[in-house]
C-alpha cells in the first residue's frame, strides 16, 4: 500500500478513531511486523497533542515460544517485565 495512504489512516486512526486530545498520554499494543505503520500513528498521536506515546510490542514467535516452554503456573506480573 502507498504510503501516502497509510499516513492518512493512520491520521484518521488518531484525529477520529481515538480522538487523541492536547495533553493526553497514548498506550499502542502492536505486533512487530506493524513497525513502519506504527511509527506514523505515533508521528500523528504527537501532531494531535500527546504528551507521551508508549508502544508495548508483541510477537507472534515469541508468544509461541512462551506458550510451548513457559511454566504453566507462573505468569509473569508487571513486575517480572524488562524494560
């Protein structure tokens, strides 16, 4: 797809969809093959007024990986995370 077409969803996505307000923080939960569409609603979120836009990644493989090999009665808190 254009990416001229992608910059105006991802406006349309920020000023109508969300309707993000001057000063309001923004949270996106994506994939990691969404990187390049991602980065133009986050350009948006900031050219509506966000005060600060974090994006948790996730990724297929990973989530996969966690399913298969990760201990069934441990779940990870917020606490247990990386950043």
């Amino acid at each position: 797809m254009k990416k001229s077409i992608l910059k105006a969803y991802a406006k349309l996505i920020v000023r109508t969809g969300v309707a993000v307000k001057r000063g309001q923080p923004v949270l996106i939960k994506t994939n990691v093959s969404n990187e390049a569409f991602t980065a133009m609603v986050v350009e948006e979120c900031y050219k509506a007024g966000a005060t600060r836009v974090v994006v948790e990644w996730s990724s297929e493989a990973v989530s996969r990986a966690n399913y298969k090999y990760g201990k069934e009665n441990k779940c990870c808190s917020k606490a247990d995370r990386i950043y």
